[in-house]
C-alpha cells in the first residue's frame, strides 16, 4: 500500500489576501436575469465578443446558461466528458511509476479539476482558483464566474461590464489560479469562445422548435371542441361554456335538446409532426457531430451494422479520436501548470514527475505487435532447425524477450547404442 504523501507546507501563508487566492472574492455578487434568446440575440452576443474596442463575453457566458440546459446537449457534453474523466492515469518520475503521487492526485478535487478544464472547451475559457490546502488536499478548489472574466485583458472585474479588474496573469493572484484559455480560429481574441459558439445557433431553433411542436399538437393533435346552443341567458351560457372548457380527463356535460357539441379533427393531426421530428432529428445530429465527431456518437447501438465497437467503426474511431485531443489538452494543462504550481506551492513533488492518461489501445497494440514479431522469430528458428541448423538461445532471448528451457543436448553414440539394443532384447 502507498504510504500518505506529504507535503513540504501544509498550510500557506494566511497573511495573502482572500482576493489573492480566490478571485471570486472580488466580484460583486449580481443576479444574471434569465432572457429567451433568439438568432438574433445569438448574433448581438457574437458582435459583443467580437468588437474591436473594449470586447466582452457577458452575452456570450449569458446565453450559454441557457445553452447547456437542452437535454441533448446536457447528454453530449456529460459523454464528452467521460472520455477523459473514466480513463486511468499515471505519474511517472524520471520514468518510473510514483504511487505516492497518484494517491495524491486520485482524489475528490482533481476531478473536480478535470471537470472546469474539460468545460473550458465548451465555454471557451476556466479560470480556475486553488483555494488554500486543507488536509492535503485542494478542498477550497472553484471556478471563477464566466462572465465576469476577460480573456482578452486578463482580468476579473467586479461589475459587468467593467474594463480595469484585477489581473490573474501577475503574481500573486497567478500563484493561486489556473488560467485555461482555448484556440481562436478567427484570430479575433487571444481565447476561443468554445464549442458553444457555434452549438448555440443549433440549441436555439432546437428550443424555439419544441415551442412550436407544443402549439401545433395544441392546434392540430387534439379535436377542436365547437358549441352550438340557442341560450340566451348570460349564466346558462357561462355553464355551457365552462362545459366545454373542462371537456379534460373524462369531462362531461349536460345539455339541452338542441344544444349541440362537436369535435372537429384535422388532417394535419396525423402526419404533421414528421416534420417536426426531421428537424430536431437533424438539429441533433448537427449538435452530436460538433461534440463528439459523429452523428450517431449518441445514439448507435453496439452489434447493429455499422455501430459496432471495432477499431475500424466510424464512431469508435471518432470517440478514439476526440479522447485522445481531449487528453493531450488536458496533459499539458496538468504537466504545464497545475504540477509547477502545487510545487511552488509547497507540495513536494519532485523534479521530472510526468501525468499522462493510460493509453490502453496503444498498450494492446503494441502487445499484438510484439506477439506477432516473436512469431515470426520463432518460425525462423523451426525452419532452421528443420534444416539441420540451431538460433542461438541468447539471440532468439533478445528478439522477442521470452526465456528459453535448456536445449535437449543430442545423445552420445553409446547412448543411441545402448537403447537399440535394450530395445532388441525385449523382442527376442
């Protein structure tokens, strides 16, 4: 078992400022107002972000809340992050395993960790504070508020909207957080603005279309209910009209002679809705291709044609693909950041520590490989053999490492001579 990992400073200096160390300490706190976006408040949002003078991301983080909430999208981002987050680890130091240092890391708050830097692909950027250490631990690890941080000036303001905050790039505040921004493709801003960018155009006609689909099956889907009476008191009326109004889960009513009560269908009722489930089916697959690589990343059923799990199956390669960039990023986010500063920290890790995600296709791939190579070794040595000829044991060890039993030395002639003849005297 590992022994408890210890650590050089179990408790920092309490002289540094709560801002210092945890950057949310200088916001104001503000209730974000929840607003309906449309394609043109997605495009208002852009065009804030994308200004050349003073650009802010606050309609952009606003709009993601609401984003994140469609069911599909919820499903993509959890599976997406999954492929980094069930993989195993490793920490090696001057390429040896440390179990000291993966118990260290094996623990609530690394995958806490994980989560905000996983999240920064899909929101463009994290922010991450380390808060103080408490019980060997980063117990006190949070991510500061999107929208109040700048990419593009460095800073954290304390209102929206502001231009001067404080900066997180400079020491001390930058001892203390982990600043994870992504790749601008446009060139606009030094951060990206994350998968979400371009997902939000899709979640919103996803949104407004389940709006539209309610008040269709509203409209259409349920008979129309039409009354006919020759009442002409005001309250007698009334009853009617309430009569049809609750016609809900076993309604009735009591009418007279020559009342009358229909239910008007429409055609539409039977085949309109497919035009409703092309488009969300489409405006999903849209959605799963961005996230995870393929359309059917969600949705395919292994055994079924072409949704198995085999090496050569589209989806399998996709997924392969995404997990191997998505750890790669985080790799270096760990290596390049987080160790150099649990070190500077007080954390005793020590000088050539590596993290790096367990590759296990590679692992078995370069198993299979090594098995067939030491086949074809140990075929070359039968057909010499058959040959008269002998590999050298040590040569064949070499080759394909596997330990080889003393050879059968050949018998001697008297030997050979004094088994043929035990052999005559038994058939005498």
């Amino acid at each position: 078992m590992a022994k408890k990992f210890k650590f050089k400073n179990a408790a920092p200096s309490k002289s540094v400022e709560p801002a210092v160390k945890n950057a949310s300490r200088y916001i104001t706190s503000y209730q974000l107002t929840r607003l309906r976006h449309d394609v043109s408040m997605w495009r208002t949002a852009v065009q804030e972000a994308e200004q050349d003078f003073h650009p802010q991301r606050v309609k952009m983080q606003r709009m993601y809340r609401d984003t994140v909430l469609n069911g599909h999208i919820h499903a993509c981002m959890a599976r997406y992050r999954d492929l980094a987050l069930l993989k195993d680890f490793e920490i090696k130091v001057n390429g040896e395993e440390s179990e000291d240092l993966e118990d260290l890391f094996e623990q609530k708050w690394f995958y806490d960790f994980l989560n905000y830097a996983i999240d920064a692909q899909f929101y463009g950027y994290s922010l991450i504070s380390l808060g103080d250490i408490i019980d060997s631990q980063f117990n006190q690890l949070s991510m500061i508020p999107r929208e109040y941080v700048s990419p593009d000036r460095k800073n954290v303001v304390s209102y929206l909207y502001m231009v001067s905050g404080l900066r997180f790039d400079l020491p001390p505040v930058s001892d203390w957080h982990i600043w994870i921004p992504t790749h601008n493709e446009l060139g606009t801003s030094d951060c990206g603005y994350g998968l979400l960018y371009k997902i939000a155009i899709y979640e919103i006609l996803l949104r407004n279309l389940l709006a539209y689909n309610g008040d269709f099956v509203e409209m259409f889907s349920q008979p129309y209910r039409v009354g006919k009476t020759n009442k002409t008191e005001e309250n007698e009326r009334s009853e009617f009209e309430n009569a049809l109004r609750s016609m809900g889960s076993a309604g009735y009513a009591l009418i007279d002679p020559t009342d009358e009560i229909e239910f008007l269908e429409t055609a539409l009722g039977g085949t309109g809705f497919q035009g409703y489930d092309n488009l969300e089916k489409r405006l999903e697959n849209k959605i799963s291709k961005m996230i995870l690589g393929h359309t059917d990343a969600m949705d395919s059923v292994p055994g079924k044609l072409g949704a198995g799990n085999g090496e050569d199956n589209p989806v399998s390669v996709a997924l392969a693909n995404k997990q191997s960039a998505l750890c790669r990023f985080l790799e270096n986010i760990i290596n390049g950041q987080l160790i150099p500063k649990m070190r500077a920290l007080g954390i005793d890790i020590p000088d050539g520590a590596v993290f790096e995600f367990s590759n296990d296709a590679e692992s078995e791939a370069k198993k299979m490989a090594k098995a067939d190579f030491s086949k074809q070794v140990a075929d070359i040595a039968l057909t010499m053999r058959n040959a008269g000829l002998q590999m050298s044991p040590a040569y064949f060890e070499e080759l394909t490492d596997i330990p080889t039993a003393a050879m059968v030395q050949p018998m001697q002639q008297e030997q050979r001579e004094d088994i043929m003849n035990k052999v005559k005297n038994y058939y005498k």
